[in-house]
C-alpha cells in the first residue's frame, strides 16, 4: 500500500506544471481517458465485482445498487467525463485589468487551485465524475473514495492514469489514496502545504468530521434539509405538483425536500389533499408513498401523519417521508427556516410578489426558489455543465460547483521598474 | 463584561434584516458614522491616553506609536469611512442569468457574508476602517481587537454604534468583543453557525492558531515571505531601485522584500552594488541601512552580509533584514519559492519574456510581478479602492480583499410552477 503522504508529495510535483497546461492538452486528455476507461471494462466489471461480492451482507439493497458498475454505467462515466470537452475552459481567464497611471499593468487571472483532494463514499462513478472536473480545470486531484467501492475505484484510476500517460501528461494527475482508513481521511485533512482545496462528499458525518478536523481550506457540500413554504395565496394545484416532485423524484439527493411549512390559512385545504395526493394516490399506482411527521396543527388534518419527534425538523430523511408544520405567516416560515435549514435550496409557493420578495431576501441558502421545484439545484439545470458537488457555505462558492468554481485566481503586475 | 456568546447572538440577529439594506441607507450610515466618531474625538483620546499609559512600559517605541492616536488620526480614521461612501456596493449585483428553456430564470446575485468577525492586534484604526468595510458590504461585524487597544477600540465602537442608530440601524452591526483573553478568539472562531467568516489580521502566530482551531470559514491573510528574482538579464539599476524600494520603503508591511533570489551571471555585478546602495548609501544619508542574510555564494560579495541561518529564508523578517541567495536560474528561483514563499506576492527583474512567462506561469502566489516592486499588492493600489486584508489562501479571495471579497452569492430561481 503506498503511504498517503507520496501519493501528497507525488500530487503537490504534479500540480507545479499545470497553469501552463492548454485548453488542448487538457480536452486531449479527456478523450483519452474516457477511452482508456472503456477499455477497461472487463477489469473495471471484475474488480467491481469483487467489491459487489464483498458488501453483499452488509450493505442495503439501495447501497448495493449504487455500488453495482454494469457496461452501460462505464459507458455513462465515459460520456460523461468527454462531456466536458466541449465545456469552456476557465484557466486563462483574464477576471478584470487594471491599467494604473504610471503603466503599471495589473491582470486578474483566472488560475487551478492546485491539488483538490476529494472523499466520497461509496458510488464509483465518482471517481471518473471527480478526476475529470480536475484535469479540466487544470487541477490535481486525489481522490479517497469509501472502502466498498476500493477496487472499483483502483480499476477506474488505473484506467484513467492510462489515458493520462497517453495524452503525455503525469499519471500523478489522478492519484487514489490506497489507504481506506480514517487515518488517511485524517491526513488529507492536515496536509497543509499540500492540500489546496478538501472537498468532501458524503453524508453529514463526513462533513462534519471535515468541518471539525481540517486544517486546509474545506467546501462543505450536499447536506440539504430543503424547505418549502406554501404561502396563504399559494395555488393549491401548483404547491401539491412541487411538493410531489420535491420529495418524491428522488428521495435519495440533496435537493430533494424534507419540510414542508403550510401558512395557517390554507392548511385546511392543502393538507388533507397532499396526504392524498402522496400517500393514498401514489400507493394506488403503486408508487411509494410518503408518510409525514407533523405538528401539532397538522396532525388532524393528515390521515398518514404521525407526531413528529424531537428531530424531525432536523433530520435530512432521504427517504419518503416529509416533516409538516403549520406556521403564521411568511415571517414565521422564515424564522423556522434560518433556526433548521443547511443553507442548501428552499422554496416558497405564492402569488404575493411581497411575499416571494421578503422570502428571496431574508433566508441565506444557496438557491431560493419562488414557485419552483428545489429538485433543480443541480450544476446542469443551473448552465454550469456540470458539477462536483453543491456548496452549502458561504465562502468561496455557494451551490452547484462546475468548472470555475475548482479555480481560483492570481493578480499578474508588468511593469517596466515601477517602485511605489 | 458582556459575554462574547451574547454578542454572536446579537450579530446573528442584526445579520437577517441585512439583506435588505439599500445603498443609500448604507451610504448615510456611514456619514453618521464618521460624524459620530469626529464628535467623540474627546473620549476617544481619553481612552486612548488610558491604554498608552497602561502600555507605556510592555511596548516597543514602534508599537507605541502604532497604539497612539491624535485629533489628526482620527480624522483619517472618518475620512476613511467617508471614502467609502463614493464606492459601488457590491451587494444586488446580478453576476449571472440563466434562462432555461421552461421559463425557469436563474439570478446569481451577491448577498453580504452575513456576520464576519474579525481578530486583529493593537491598532485600533482597524476598529474603523473594519466596522466601515463590513456596513458598506451588508455584513454584520464582530471585533475582537488586542487588549492593549481594548479602551480605544471601545471609545471607538461606541461612536460607531452612534452613528449607526442616527441612520436608523442596529449598533448590532458593529460589535466589540469585550473578552479579551484567549477565550473569546477560541469563541469566534469555534462559532460555527454564527460566523460566517473569519479574518485573522496579525501575526504568524495568530493566523497560525486560527488555522489550526477555527471550525468556521477563515481567510488568512497578510504573512508575507516576499521574493524578488533578479535573472541575468536584468536591467541591475532597475533591480536596486526595485529592491531598495521593496526592502526599505515600508519594511514593517506584509509586503515588503524579506528574500532576494539573485541569477549566479549576475550576481557578481549586482551584489556587491546592492550592498552598497542599501548599506552604505542609505547609512551615508542617515537612513536605515539594511543588514544581509547571505548565503555561500553571496556572503563573499555583501561586505554588510552575514551568513545565513537556518531560518532565515523562511522568516517574515518585517525589518532592514534582506535574506540573499544566489541561484542557477529562473527555474531553480521557481522551485526555491515553491518551498519559502507564503504566497504573497513574488517578483521577477528580467529582460526575458521567455522566462518571465515561466515565472508567471509557475509561482504560486496572490501577485506575481515582472519588473515592479512588491509593494504593490494592496487594495488601493489594485483598484479596489479599500482593503480588509491581504488573503494569501486561494479560497473566495486571493491578494487584497475589498467589498466584492466579503460578499458572496446566491441563487434566486423564479417559475410558474416548474418541476423536474
């Protein structure tokens, strides 16, 4: 097992070369490696295989799917990573210039990060996803995926290092970190020096964990306890269509709703119908029903309710199930949303252009939605192309992160002997 | 002693109606603001004569004077607040618009921080210029200045308060932390979910400590370890001009020269001229001269050298101290950078555009400068207008930070209804 500080020090090499790199290099790079990929199918299925085999009595159904790699998803992960060629490269940029009197010429350049470090757990096709947002933002990366998913992981790497080396760029471009343990978790988040951007991707534990133990700069991403506010004037048709969607398109993401806050005046009206509406009309399909965890002014008026706990208000659920709670007016919805939220998508529901306006300004999440569905937080949905994850701080970069949000930049001065 | 943990509370509070300040309520606050300070000009030298006294004996000459105010420095503190005003505001700025093709309208639109808390050491100059930074920019501030500036700062914040109300604003927007132990910093900066941002201003030490305990989102700024390459092809009048303007002019500032790099063709030439022109010269007109940190290959030429010690090419010196080493090339200056610098700010004297863009392209700092001084990198001279820092991290901001820096983003998404 190689020691986690080489594949740093191996990484930190790397990076030094890379502002120099062309747009061209880099799409080159792109088109190999997704070739490379394919080519390995086989040794990614059989390692994958491996990985499958060794979860299958500790995982969950919903776990070992996501772990599960099949020729159409190697062949998605390689579509996806040529998707980006076509993306705008943003190193080079030239952000602003500055002329000064005396020809001092000052030029704000878009430049990489350097070496991003990124833990994830278990989906392997984050690794192909995360290695090639890296090279074309001119990055280094080192990747510290779950151990479930390690052999998968280390089958796509090597492909991707393949296709690396035939482009004539550095295999230490795209490192995996072999060591699986905590300690090594650990050692991304102290190398100062070595790390420039951590970016972790996974539950609120892992983030939590980053948040608590890194001493580099860390972009906390994906936790997302996502409110929705069904103003009084709300349409009733409109709230119930984006409540279904919300939460139930895709339980498992984290733009998915998990509260629902209902003004006082239409709850008697909306409640009974979205119990309906996503419990008794879904199982009636045959689709998964949701259940609800109310408050107290709720609870009579949903059939499929039951009292919510301490932490329903809390909880990111990923699961069919919505925390409802009855609230006075947009005031309180916003009070409730600035003592709950993770700062990821919330949503009103309205025809007051006041209220829709109070709710975009007052509460501080990355996406504020008005008669929307908080399912498109999405780097796609929002034009960035694609997307490492979704920010839910303020610093830096706030929402989908795309290519531009993995680079920083430099101030360039030329001058001819100017002194101050 | 109010408790530290009751001003967080406070700011937080403040923090949710500052969304909606216009400019204009900004702009008068910050007039009063400077009005109120002029008018406590009296109490504010009272407090002010009570921490020099309390100082008198602990403090260097220089940080006495540093500590010092006088009717004319607070003048300049309002006049800083005031040049404020003439500033755009960064905040409601629409950075970016996506339409999707279902009507959905995604606004990137810049939002203040929200509460930004700031650690700084004994001037209490900053007091102002940190309190104006932060209202101009929507955000809500948090000082917690050093304790031999503790009555000066209170004296200041106080009229700063003043103002605020007259403009019709919370003095919550401007806040003094009243512990100044280690606890309170430990407080800020472990106030996950009530801090926002937080910016060390001091020295090594402090920005080390916020590193390594803060939980919430840091900027670090202002360590410089400055590098000036001399290459062969140096034009050497303009390089001792460059370096005696770098080293002397300011040598107590971020950044100032602490390192020169010099080409081995040159060195011969240029040496002995800098040892001249910054020794002798200087001393000759009663100036400071600079002493040099030389190492094998230079001490031979430096009269005034001495030989370098083991730290010397790794120290923020802030003094007429100039660490001198002489190099094979522009590559082995990069790779000698790589290993020293704090990413500041890093200069190039060269008659080659070839190895200028290889310097450029290579060194990794906030600023890289070809034939100019150093002593550049700063807010006003960048164009910026102001400055809460120099960032020499390259998350959100990189190199002087104005308004823009401390604000961040978010996305206002508006339909009719849309699902995905």
């Amino acid at each position: 097992m190689k020691p986690t500080q080489d594949i740093l020090i191996a990484a930190k090499a790397a990076a030094r070369s890379l502002g120099a790199l062309t747009t061209d290099t880099k799409n080159t790079a792109l088109a190999t490696m997704a070739d490379a990929l394919l080519e390995a199918t086989n040794d990614i299925l059989a390692a994958n295989a491996r990985d499958v085999e060794a979860s299958r009595d500790k995982l969950s159904a919903v776990m070992i799917d996501r772990l599960t790699l099949t020729p159409a998803r190697i062949e998605g992960m390689a579509q996806g990573i040529r998707a980006l060629i076509d993306l705008p490269d943003p190193v080079g940029e030239v952000l602003d210039v500055t002329e000064r009197p005396d020809g001092l010429r000052i030029e704000k350049t878009a430049v990489p990060m350097g070496v991003v470090a990124i833990i994830y757990e278990s989906r392997p096709n984050v690794t192909s996803d995360a290695a090639a947002l890296a090279v074309k933002s001119g990055n280094v990366c080192v990747l510290r995926g779950g151990k479930e998913a390690f052999a998968s992981s280390y089958a796509v790497v090597a492909a991707l290092q393949q296709g690396l080396v035939r482009a004539g760029l550095s295999r230490d471009m795209v490192q995996l970190v072999e060591d699986t343990t905590r300690e090594s978790a650990n050692a991304l988040m102290t190398a100062v020096g070595y790390v420039d951007l951590l970016i972790p991707r996974g539950g609120a534990g892992l983030i939590r964990a980053c948040v608590e133990n890194a001493r580099v700069p860390v972009i906390q991403t994906g936790t997302g306890i996502c409110h929705i506010f069904v103003d009084a004037s709300a349409d009733v048709d409109m709230a119930l269509n984006i409540l279904e969607n919300a939460k139930c398109s895709r339980p498992s993401v984290c733009n998915a709703c998990e509260v629902c806050l209902v003004h006082r005046d239409v709850a008697p009206t909306l409640l009974p119908a979205l119990d309906q509406r996503l419990h008794a009309a879904r199982a009636a399909q045959g689709q998964s029903a949701v259940t609800f965890r109310c408050d107290d002014t709720a609870l009579p008026l949903m059939p499929h309710g039951t009292k919510a706990g301490e932490n329903d208000f809390d909880t990111e659920f990923l699961d069919y199930i919505l925390a409802v709670r009855v609230v006075d007016d947009v005031d309180a919805a916003i009070s409730h949303i600035a003592a709950h939220s993770t700062h990821h998508s919330e949503a009103i529901i309205t025809k007051s252009e006041q209220n829709a306006a109070a709710f975009v300004a007052a509460v501080d999440s990355a996406a504020v939605y008005v008669n929307a569905s908080t399912r498109f937080t999405d780097g796609g949905e929002f034009g960035l192309g694609c997307e490492m994850g979704i920010s839910t701080q303020k610093l830096h970069a706030r929402g989908p992160m795309g290519l531009r949000e993995l680079t920083t930049y430099k101030y360039v001065v030329r001058g001819n002997g100017q002194v101050r």
